[in-house]
C-alpha cells in the first residue's frame, strides 16, 4: 500500500544527478519538501512528509521506473523534477504518512 511519490529536484537546473539516491537529510524547508545531500551534490525532495519523521536522517530515494508501486503510472520525472519513491531505513515514508493519516492516497499514481 505504498501510496504517494516524492518529486526529488536537484538544486542546479542540470539533468537528475542519478535514479537512485542515498543521503543524509539535511533541512526540512516547509513540513512537504527537504533537502538531501547525496553523491556530494545538494538535492531538493518534495514528499508530504513532516519534518520530525526525517530531518537529521539518512533517507533513500529510488525515481520512479527503477521498480516503484507507480512503474507505469507516473512519468519519471515532472517539470524537470524526478519522481521518485523514498524510504526511511526500509519504511516507505509515503505510505507511513497515509497510514498515520498526514497524506492521502492519489489512486491514479498508486493503483490503490
């Protein structure tokens, strides 16, 4: 039931560093969007999700087509953003948040 995807940005307007990303979370800007660092290169993750659940935290972000619940729903990336799904240790943080009732489930992207 893993629910939501993030939409990760990398801070400079170049193509997506890589698909797969692993960092530690250095801020939470606004409660639905943190930043990460990862391979040395600052990245911007917009998730939903609350910043006690994640800041100060080593998070993992896998974009979409390299085998998430939305493979074949959502595009892999959006307006020059990647659409990826991330984790906190093996917690899917998007479908904690729907669970803890702090998202809500988009079915188009999800399949339910």
């Amino acid at each position: 039931m893993r629910l939501l995807t993030a939409i990760v940005a990398a801070f400079a307007c170049s193509p997506a560093i890589a698909a797969d990303y692993m960092g530690k979370v250095l801020a939470v800007s606004n409660g639905d969007t943190f930043t990460m660092e990862a391979d040395g290169a600052k990245v911007r993750v917009r998730t939903g999700v609350l910043s006690s659940m994640i800041e100060g935290t080593t998070v993992h972000c896998l974009q979409v087509g390299e085998g998430t619940v939305c493979d074949g729903r959502s595009r892999p990336t959006s307006r020059d953003r990647i659409v990826a799904q991330c984790f906190l240790d093996r917690v899917d943080i998007a479908e904690q948040m729907t669970r803890s009732g702090t998202a809500c489930d988009w079915p188009k992207f999800s399949g339910r």
